[in-house]
C-alpha cells in the first residue's frame, strides 16, 4: 500500500462524490470555506422557525424505526444501520422517483453490475493504491484513529479554549467545567499566541490536504497525544477504504474487492452500451446499488456509514463542440443558488443565486451538459422535500479535483450536521475509459463517420522492404518498427537530412549499436494527403452521483417540526409521492359495521395504487392521527357511523388537520389525484365542503 | 472449520431455498427422483411446440443485453453477471411486482439490513461452522473441483457409457469418439456388471447427502481421477461458501461475512418490528437485497451465480392453534401441481393436482399459513409470464429438511436445464429465533395477556431467608440458586422427603462436598395454585423465500419463442406488466412532420406511467418490430402520414402482430388500460377498428 500524496485526494473526489465526503473530509460546513475556519455552526430551524434538536428527531426517527442500528442485540456494529418499515418504503419511493426523474426521463441505459469486483479492475481505477485514510494507532489502549480528524478535534478543542480565554464566551458552569476538564487534557479557557491561532485556522483550512507524514509532523509539533491514555501515536499508517476478501476456492489471498462505488461497472460496460444503444452518442447509463467503504471511524448516523445506497450516471458525452446539452434551452432560466471557488477563496459562503444560463455563458459553470445536470438534481431534490433555502451547489476548490477534471459541483443540503454534500456532479473528462482501455485493450472509443471526411496532409515513410530483409536479417523487424514509430516532427527533419545527405540515422533501441543507417535506396520520407472517413474518440463523462442514505435523512431534518399543543409531537411533512405510507386508514371504533367498508376501502385504494394502513386500535381517534403524523403519512380516512349510513367518508390532511367531508367516490378520487401530484390540497379543499365536526380527542 | 455432516445439509436447506440448491445440490430434475436416477431430460419446448436451443435463446439474451459476463474485459469472473437495460428494468418490474403482490397486498413489513454481517451472528446461525461445500484439489494441476459433482459427473458418464455398450444408443460417429477418447478418460462405449449400474445408480441417488469422508471413500473406491491429469485428488476439504472480510481498521484478522441470506437481519429484528406492529401477531417482514455464495465451480449461467438478488418472507406465527391463516379460505379452492414426498419415494415425477384446502385438511401441507403462501407464490409466479405446465411445487424429502422443520416446499420452473428450484418455502419452526435469544439474552418472543388466566398448580418452595444467610455465608446465594432450579418432579420427591426426615440433601455444584444438607426450618415445599395473565411464546417462521435471477431466467426461457417466417427472430412474450418497455414508438421514417407528434406522445404516455422507447433508426418498420419482439416490447404505435393529417395512430401487439388503428385519445387510454391488465388485448381489438394497410418490411 502506498502514501496517500495529494493528488489522489482529488482524484479521489473525481471517483465519486462518496470518496471526498464519505472518506477524505468531514462534512461540516466549515470544512469547505477556506481560507478561514466559521467554527460557529449556523442554527438550523424548523419550517416553524423553531430550533431542531438532533436528538429529538433522532430518537423519533429511530423509535418509529425509520431506521435501527445494525445488529443491534449482538451490540451493534458501527457504521451500519438497518431500514425499517418507513425507512424502507420511504427509500422505495425515493429510488422510484429517480429511476422516473432520470432512468425514465431521460431515456437512460440503467445497468445493474455486482458488488464483488476483481483486483484488477481496481488496480486500474487507482483504489488499490491510492484510496486510503491515515490512521493512527494509540500504543497503549490499542484505539486507532483518523489522523486528520484527530488533528482537526484537537486544534478546534484549542481554538475554542482561546477564544474562552479571550471572554468571548459567557457565564461558564464552573462545577460543570471542573468535571470536563478532569475527562479532557485540553483546558477550557486557554489563551494562544496569536501567530499561533493564526496557524492552527491555516492547518485547519488545509486538514483535507495533508498527507500521512505532513500529518505525523503536525501530530509532533503540535503535541497531540492519545486522548484517554496522554501517550505519544504510532506515526500514521493508510489504511484501504475498499472491503477485501476472496473470491473462488482456488485464490490463497484476497483477489477482489467490494466496489467503493457503482461507475466502474458502468465504464466496464461502456462498449455495449454503447453497441445496444445504435451506436448512437450521447447517452448515459445509470446504476441504483449498495457500495461499501471502510470507513476507520463511522460516526454521524446514517452520514458516514460502512455500506450505502448510491444511484449514479455516467453520462457520455463527445468531449468536442463544447459539451452541449441538446436539452439545455428547457432549463436555462432555472435559477441556482451556486457558491462559486472564487467566493469561497475569498473566505465568504454566500452563494450567487444565478441562472444556469448565465452561469454556463459566463463560464462559471464549464459547459452545458453539466449544467443540465444541476438544474435536473435541483428538480429532483426539491420533488423530495427538501427545502429549497438549505439546498446550494458548492463549487470544487481546485485542489479538490483531479488534475483531469474540468469542472465539479456538489448539491450540498444544510442540517443539523452543517452543509452535507448529497449529490456529486462532476466531469470526469475521459479519465476513467482511457486506464481501462490502456490496461486491456479493449476498444472502449466511440467510432463515427465523418460528415465531411478529413484530408490530413502528413510524412509518410515507405521502406524497400525487399532489401531491408536481407541487409538487416533477424533485426528487420525491429528496424521496420523503430521508422514505423518516428513522430512527424523527426519525420520532416528527417526528410530534409534524407535529400541533403543521401542517408540518415534512426534510434533503433537493441539493435547493433542502438542507431541504425539507413541510405535512400531503402527509405523514402514524402508529405501526402490521407483522407480519414472515420472518426474515432473516447467520451468524456459527466457524472451525477446520489448518496441516497445522506439525501433521506437531511430530507427527514427538512420536513421534520413538531406540532405545538398538548404532548407536542413530531411530524414528518413528507410530500405524497415520496411518503411511506400514503393514506391511514381510521375506523371511529372496533365496531363489526366499520369492518366490510374498511375491507372494501382497502381494495380499492391498492388498485388505484396508492398505499394505505389500517390502525383500528383502541387509541382516539386522535392519537391515531398523531401518531401517524410522525410516520409522514399525508392523509387519513376517517369511518364513522355516518359512513355506515350514507357511504361518506372525512379525508384529513396532515400539515393543516383539516377535514373535507363527501363521497367515497369523490375521496378516493381526490386521494389520487392528490398522491399523482395532479391537485393540491388547496384544490380539494376548495371543490369539497370542509367538515369540523368530529372530535378528534 | 468442521465437517459438514448430513444435518447441516438438511438446515441448510432450510436456512433458505438456496442454500440447498445453490450450494449443495445440483437442480437437474433428475436429482429429486429417489430412488432412481431418471437420466434422459425431458424436453423444453417453446409454447409453438417447438425444441428450444438453449444456445440461441441464451444468445439472444446477452446480445440483447439481459445480461453480460460482468467485467468481460478483464477476462470476466466466473459466477458474476451484469443486468443490462432490458434485464434491469425487467428486475424492477419483478421487485416492483413482487412489493405489490406481497408486502403491500399483506401490510407486510419490509426491513432493508445491510449485508455485511458480524462473525458472531453467522456462528449462532450456524452458518460460520456449516455452511460449506466439499472440494478435492489436483495436486498437479492445482484445480478444484466440488467433490459431489465430481463424483456424479463420472458416474453419470460411465453409466452412459454402460447404455452405449448394451446397444441403448445408436451410430456412434466412430472417428469423432476416437477424437473424445484421446481427451477423456472414460470411453465412450463400456458395459459395467449389472450390479455395480445398481451401486452407482443408488450412490448417485444420495449423491447430496454423503459427508467429506464418504465423498472420499467414493472416490478411492470407484478409482476417480483428475480429469484433466489422471492423477489421484488430495481428500476432499470443507470449503466455507460465504464470503470473509475485515470490518473495521483494527480487526487484525476477519470479522465478518456478507451474508448468504437476508434471513438473519430480519430476525435480529423481531422484537423491533412486533413493537412496530403494536405487539399484534401474526406479521411477517420481508426483504428485498443482495446476498453473496462463494460457489466452487459456478456454471449455468445466471442459475448459479456468486451474488444474487433474493427476496424473502418471514412470516411470524403462533405455533399454538395449528398455524390458521386468516385469509386461507380465499385461496382454499386454488388447485396446485403437488410432487409429495411419497410420490418421490416411489421414483416418480409425476405431481398431483390438489386444492390447497384438500392439502392442508388431508395433512400433505403441513398447515395453512404454509398452504396459504404457496397458493401466493404460484399467484405471482404466473402474473410474471411462467408458464402453468412447467410449474410444480416439490415437497423436501425428510433428509433435505432440519431436524426442527415441520413441511417444506420448493416452486420449481422447468427450463432447458431441467427442473429449477426457484421459490422455497418452509416452516422453520423457532430455531432462528431461538438460537439468537439464547445467545444474546435477547428476549425475542411474545408476551400475550391471556383471555382466560392460566392457573398452574405447581410445588413452590418458601426459604427462610433470615437463617439462610448466616448460616451459608458467601454460598448462600449459591444455594439459593440451586433451590430455585429445582424441577417440579425433584420438588415433590423432597417435599415428600422433607415430611418423613425432616431435612433434605440438594445437589449444589460448588458448594461444600456438592451436596447440602436443609432441615425444615429452613425451607418449606407445598403444592399451590398460580395463575398466569400473561403467555410467553417464541413465534414458529413460515418462509418463503425468492431467488429473483432464477425466476427471472425461468421466465425468459418460458416466454421465449421463435416467429416464423423469413429470417425467423426471437420473441420474448412477457405480459405487459413485467416487459422491460410497454410501447415503442415508430414513425414512418425520420420525416421533421413526425417529431412534435413523438415529441407529445413520449410525454403523454410517461405522465400516465407507461415506459417507452422511441426507434426513429432508417430500418423498416417491420425490422424495428422484430427487434422489439426480441426485447419483448408488448405494444408499438406508429405515426405515419395519416397520424400528421387526423391525429390517429396505428397500435400493434407483440404476440399477434396485428393492429388496429383510432384516434390519439382512444389508443393512449387502450395502452393504458392492457399495461394496467385492466383489458386484454382481444377487448382492446373488439372495441377498435382493426387496421391491416400498412407495409411492415
């Protein structure tokens, strides 16, 4: 395993959107506003403006079991989480709505590849060498961490000492502090050096950037120790992100990898795609799976995990004419809130809000198709339920990318974490296909006839080859492929040293004496004409990557407030197509008459495909409601004696708790259209007759 | 790792439906057919009564891109396989299916559990100790062979070759079997002694039930070599089907597995999910995901694969009360093919068609919930396409099964490589969750207040406390432990002793010489009364349990058929509702009048759910149909000169390649409606004008 140097930190980031924020960096907000460190996160409100505690819609969300640690009874393993009930259908809907928004839409090549991948395929990417975090190992107590979190915890624990030290803070507990400082070695209230804060916000500003021995140094001069045992680290080790294990019986080490993200398969694939698609460009394929890093020290929830749901595309484009977008015209109005590099170099976070086409025209935004892209994942995301005021797209630093790569936005969601990178959206340029290509051979390149055929005017050699055999015998070969090789720049000198001397001396490296003579009865060097009918390149990739698990969760902060009143409780304003469950289904009792319409509601909902559960417990009836406000689901069907009578029935809106009152013709139809997205809650409530008379306690 | 006797085969069958076929038997038909082996195959043919090629389907399908070898350029890997954009839409549409028809149809609760899993659960399991194959390494040519198959292969092929002598074959092309015989061992025209065809006819009938050891005496004794060398194989060695890794940076040596079913993580949450489902019983959870085997020797193409997609059913039951299932009676009239265990034994394939309710109330199905998920299964094995004739349900013979199983059945398809077991289902009584509470402490079980109070009379024991303590010092609570744990047969024999002697003797490992003396003072034994409001049980398991790639290949091979005609072309015949794409698009040529009318008809039929394609190529429309037929397409629409003038549209289906023709309105809402299944295409065909004009080649 190699030193982790720099530039793979960026290719990395080029590899996936994952790589970057799921291994390099933190994800925090302050993380991506160099030069200089806001080590004061900004609030995150509800839609009521309240503040949101994280642990109260943690415990929410994992007491309704959207989602549960992994293995939980056996002590849990971490970094790995299970989907329940609602996390389950919630991520159902998400993924369907993307195949819809992309697959469907835009008449993408979806492509299901398999997770264990060979060594090879790897080594070639560059993962098996390069994608790595350093890691620290405390001699003591065996605790092994992230050098660069290390690094970074320590120096903010400092700054923050500082600035205590400076009064900018207020009214300390003291008995409290007392207990914190016995836990800690790092001091509360500790004044620095000026030069020396300088310093550490500079370290800071660059924590992504440091390499295994850079980092070893810092731990040095900078004093860090292990934190529960105060001993000095073992100097930082790379440890590879990628699950290893064997695949076959006849392997006696590991071969083979668990992919650390989707786009290889898709690359791999790239020649038949191609073929079943008429051979006809662009186009992009599309991939919806499970990809796995090992992550050192898995911490924030289902942020960092060890095995995640990713959905990429890999769209193939000809990387001349400017990449454009035969699209592009339908979105280029669409305004963006976009934090651009030379914002961010200058140490502010406030982003530009832009239209797409204006930010391509201005060169803000590389090319078309890129643009394309962010205005699409705008859509997307915004479908979900995120909220459009905690959504920006953030701009690569220059040292983020790859050196290949021409430009990389990341659709950032604010939570209470900071700004979490959720979407990446990245021009790989033709990277990926030319190391494949390189390694194996295979012809991954896109062959096109010219419209008009190209004349090159060029230097060609012809040899006399009746004579080169005999003369050069078993080095005729060798001597024949040393010319073949010559560049048009040596072949034109050579041409004129060829008139002026009669003879010339070619590089033939393992021959005679590494030069060859040759004399003009065996070669001619002449400028021809060559027409090439067919033109042969290799697409550049633009690349929008979803970390599905990061998307559900910031969407769940987005959406998630608590309704005031008695026993305040959460709700989970989810909108009707992504929400797990679309209708509940409520009977005012137990009472044997509710059951044959509950049973006929059932039916008939299922078959105009929308959703539906039935709670028939004891509970009020609003409990029941309450406490379906917290699973999201956006409607209730009430039965009551009524029903019984006249077959109507009370639809009830989540966000509002307000009622209508008709037909069960007239509900089930306005369920659909409200869950098909054709009409808003607004619209029914208009066309029919509101109803306040039940009670709901 | 330990060997891996004949129980393990049997819970391993039971573990899932997999497990057993994946990994432990072979799913030739001739394999279920105790006693004897039936050698000839039946033969598969298409629904126009014609021999299928296995060859030219299988073609067809990796041409078309249902499926491609995965990583084909770096050599490919063996037992690995891509979905391509037809096969991957096909699989949405079959999970899509399979969430309606299931999880949604019976307000099931799916969980998504991560597939890397901790060693330890797999050791409870019984996976990590069991869950092997046998394989015998060349030692001269290093390779590895499955030990079962081996031994079948040979004796398949010298019973062959026992046939061929006894004049059961006819004109052997004598220079071809001249050719053979230089590459194989075994010649191609040898008669064997009538009693050792009985010998190895009989081992072949157990071939899945013989251990290492036997593997290897069968070896020895019937003198097989190493096909390849001729040489004698080292033993055969337990080899450990699940895939290993490393979790986590300070493992130092690996820690965990990915799973082989999505089985264990819904039972890791039983106790989550009965919480979730307001500890009302019976639920079932199900899941939907990736699961990993490392096969020996994969082969068969996509029926024997290393990573595959599952879905699995555990449904949660009372074992108490015979195991009723609600909703049996809506299914109890549903005739099935049912081969028993008996039929089995008698050497016959030959299944019967029974109702489920006969099944169940005549004992052959063991219970109804059993009997009710098979009729669910063959639901939506044909709402997928399978064809009814080529579907049987198989009962497990009594050594397939675990010690702890009650019934067992697999869905089988029959396809070119016989009888496939793609659907099990089985009753796994209380094992897994028993085996894990027992683990953990977990208490994974029901609490039920009683409707009627239990009241147990039983012999309960008072100790005097007060005298206990100074009397046995440190050992008192020793002691007291022992007391306590005193059955009620032991309790009454003392309490009888106690009467007559006044003091009693109590085994107490530990305590003193292991036994202690307590006079009467101390203790008191009497039968009384008690009575118990609340029943603690462990839930039995009915599972069913999916292997969505076998299905899937299944599927195509019974959809698959050849049209006649010139240049006869493959159709898939898939229904509407699981075909890759529902409508394709023709215009009559690339004329610019065609395309606003593509353009509108694209959207309409996307904003009303229906996938289509557009093929706007040069070729024929005639051409562009059959290309589609071979995708399997159901639905084509052309726009001509006639759609330009008056706004109607000619609609074609796949199967009868006839048309009709109407107005815009009328044929998107007939598309509609066949995608849906709520017309077929004969209602569709009465109700509109047929068409017949238009030139197709």
């Amino acid at each position: 395993m190699r030193a982790l140097p720099g530039p793979f930190r960026a290719l990395s980031t080029f590899s996936s959107h994952f790589t970057k924020s799921f291994s390099t960096t933190s994800f925090c907000a302050a993380k991506f506003q160099p030069p200089k460190l806001d080590l004061t996160m900004a609030e995150f409100t509800t839609r009521t403006g309240n503040l949101l505690d994280r642990s109260v819609i943690e415990s929410t969300l994992r007491r309704r079991m959207f989602y549960t640690p992994s293995f939980e009874i056996y002590g849990g393993e971490r970094g790995l989480f299970d989907y329940g009930p609602p996390g389950c259908a919630l991520q159902a809907n998400v993924v369907d709505l993307w195949r819809k928004h992309f697959v469907l839409e835009e008449d993408m090549l979806e492509v299901d590849c398999t997770m264990l991948t060979p060594e090879a395929v790897l080594k070639t990417s560059g993962h098996v060498d390069k994608f790595a975090d350093w890691m620290c190992k405390d001699p003591k107590s065996g605790e092994i961490f992230r050098a660069d979190h290390l690094v970074e915890g320590v120096l903010e624990d400092r700054l923050k000492a500082d600035k205590a030290a400076r009064g900018q803070t207020v009214e300390v507990d003291e008995a409290k502090e007392a207990k914190k400082k016995k836990k800690s070695k790092e001091a509360k209230a500790e004044k620095l050096d000026d030069a020396l804060v300088q310093e550490y916000e500079e370290t800071l500003a660059k924590i992504d950037n440091y390499g295994g021995d850079e980092l070893g140094e810092l731990i040095k001069k900078y004093n860090i120790k292990g934190p529960t045992t105060g001993v000095d680290l073992e100097p930082p080790k790379a440890f590879n992100l990628m699950f290893q294990t064997q695949i076959g019986p006849s392997a006696d080490k590991p071969n083979g990898y668990l992919r650390p993200e989707t786009a290889q398969g898709q690359f791999l694939n790239f020649q038949k795609l191609l073929e079943f698609n008429q051979q006809s460009m662009p186009f992009a394929s599309a991939s919806i799976g499970k990809s796995f890093r090992n992550e050192i020290s898995p911490r924030s929830g289902l942020l960092r995990v060890r095995e995640f749901l990713m959905a990429e595309i890999e769209h193939f484009v000809d990387p001349e004419g400017g990449k454009k977008h035969p699209r592009f015209d339908e979105v280029k109005d669409t305004k963006l809130s976009l934090l651009n590099r030379k914002t961010q170099l200058a140490g502010s976070t406030k982003p530009d809000t832009v239209t797409i086409g204006d930010a391509v025209s201005s060169g803000l935004v590389d090319n078309e198709t890129l643009g394309y892209f962010l205005v699409r994942i705008q859509d997307f995301l915004l479908k979900l339920g995120v909220d459009h005021s905690k959504l920006r797209f953030r701009q690569h630093m220059a040292n983020e990318m790859a050196h290949y790569a021409a430009d990389c936005w990341d659709a950032e969601l604010f939570t209470t974490y900071g700004w979490i990178e959720c979407v990446g959206c990245a021009d790989r340029s033709a990277y990926d296909l030319t190391v494949h290509m390189n390694k194996t051979g295979a012809p991954l390149v896109v062959r096109e006839t010219r419209a008009q055929p190209l004349v090159i005017e060029e230097y060609q050699i012809d040899l006399e080859r009746k004579k080169l055999g005999p003369k050069f015998r078993k080095d005729a070969k060798a001597v024949e492929a040393a010319v073949d090789a010559l560049s048009q720049d040596l072949r034109e000198k050579l041409s004129l040293e060829l008139q002026q001397n009669g003879k010339i001396e070619v590089d033939t490296p393992g021959v005679g004496s590494g030069k060859t003579e040759l004399e003009k009865d065996l070669i001619k060097i002449e400028k021809r004409k060559r027409t090439e009918y067919v033109r042969e390149y290799t697409p550049n990739v633009i690349e929008p990557s979803f970390g599905i698990g990061r998307i559900l969760y910031s969407v769940m902060e987005h959406v998630f407030w608590t309704r005031e009143g008695d026993g305040a409780r959460g709700v989970l304003s989810f909108p009707p197509t992504v929400a797990p469950t679309k209708v509940l289904l409520v009977p005012l009792s137990g009472h044997q008459d509710f059951k044959p319409f509950i049973k006929k509601l059932t039916a008939r909902l299922r078959r105009v495909g929308v959703s539906n559960k039935v709670d028939d417990s004891s509970a009020s009836i609003g409990k029941r409601y309450a406490r379906n406000d917290e699973l999201g689901t956006p409607f209730g069907i009430t039965i009551d004696f009524q029903t019984v009578k006249d077959n109507t029935l009370t639809l009830r809106e989540r966000d509002s708790t307000k009622q209508v009152r008709a037909s069960e013709d007239d509900i089930i139809g306005a369920v659909k259209s409200l869950v098909d997205g054709e009409e808003t809650w607004e619209d029914v409530a208009k066309r029919l007759p509101a109803f306040e008379g039940q009670d709901l306690e």
